[in-house]
C-alpha cells in the first residue's frame, strides 16, 4: 500500500518506508509512477524468517526496483513478521536523512 500510494502521489515526497510488504502488480505500479517521486528514496525491509509474507518477495522487490535506478535501501532483520530494535534506529536514521 505505501508503496503504491508514495509512486503515484503527484507531488514530491521525502521517501516511503515498507516493511515486510509484498508488492502486488509492481510493474504496472512503475508504468504509473509519478515523475514526481521517480527518485523516491525507499526504505524496504524485511523479516528473514516472516511466515505471513515470504522474505523473497521482498528480496524480488529490491531487486527489481535496483535495477530501475530506484534508490532503495535494503534491510533484512532476524525477525519473522514484526520489528527489531535494531530496524526502528535504521529506519529513524533513514527518516532523518530524507527529512532533514
């Protein structure tokens, strides 16, 4: 969902955060991005062990949107599908940089 909403918004935002998200119907998603947000940057993360949304559809994201020229930085966690101390400093750092 947020990636969705932050690709097509038409005006520019800071950047997304997604977190253990599959990302249904990605390429038409790209076919409508904004060129607003073309270089979102986009902190996508993910539990290696999630049993509700599989790591490698997160892992395919990435890799997909990297391979666009999209800046994202990528982020696995020891986790299943939830959150670690460790992401919420990565992603406070990341909120940081893009909003600063």
């Amino acid at each position: 969902m947020t990636l969705h909403s932050a690709l097509r918004f038409g005006q520019r935002l800071a950047g997304a955060v997604v977190l253990s998200a599959p990302v249904p119907y990605l390429d038409e998603l790209l076919r409508e991005a904004s060129p607003a947000n073309a270089d979102l940057p986009i902190f996508l993360a993910h539990g290696v062990a999630d049993p509700m949304v599989p790591f490698a559809l997160g892992e395919a994201v990435s890799q997909q949107l990297r391979g666009l020229g999209r800046p994202v930085a990528w982020h696995a966690y020891p986790v299943a599908h939830g959150v670690n101390l460790e992401e919420i400093r990565d992603i406070g750092r990341f909120l940081a940089t893009v909003l600063s």
